[in-house]
C-alpha cells in the first residue's frame, strides 16, 4: 500500500472518531440519566475527538507523499 493511500485511511479513521464522539455526546444529553455513565461517555467522546484532531494535525502537517 502505497504511503498516500495509508495516509486517506488514517484521516477516515480520524473522521470515525469525530462521528462517534459527536454520536456519543448525543447520546448521553438526551438518553442516559445517570451522571457517572454520562460523565464517563463524555470523557470517551473528549479522547476521541482529541486522539482525532492529533491525527488531522498528523495528516496535514506531515506534508505531500512523494510519488513512487
């Protein structure tokens, strides 16, 4: 696999990250009562979201792939 296509595949799995953590905020706002689950999920919706933008930052700054 060449290093460009690597690259596409590590910023989906970033995007993956974004959309679970927004899903789980979602979820815990409106479905879960209990604060200790709710403040447990939004702290798994923080990681992720953080872990997601270091890798965008990776990806990004990381500069073009040279062609082989």
């Amino acid at each position: 696999m060449s290093p460009a296509l690597m690259k596409m595949w590590i910023s989906f799995v970033a995007m993956g990250f974004m959309i679970i953590s927004v899903l789980t905020v979602y979820f815990t706002r409106f479905k879960v009562k209990n604060n200790i689950i709710r403040g447990i999920l939004n702290t798994v919706a923080f990681l992720l979201i953080l872990l997601a933008g270091l890798i965008i930052f990776y990806v990004v700054f990381s500069g073009p792939v040279p062609e082989q």
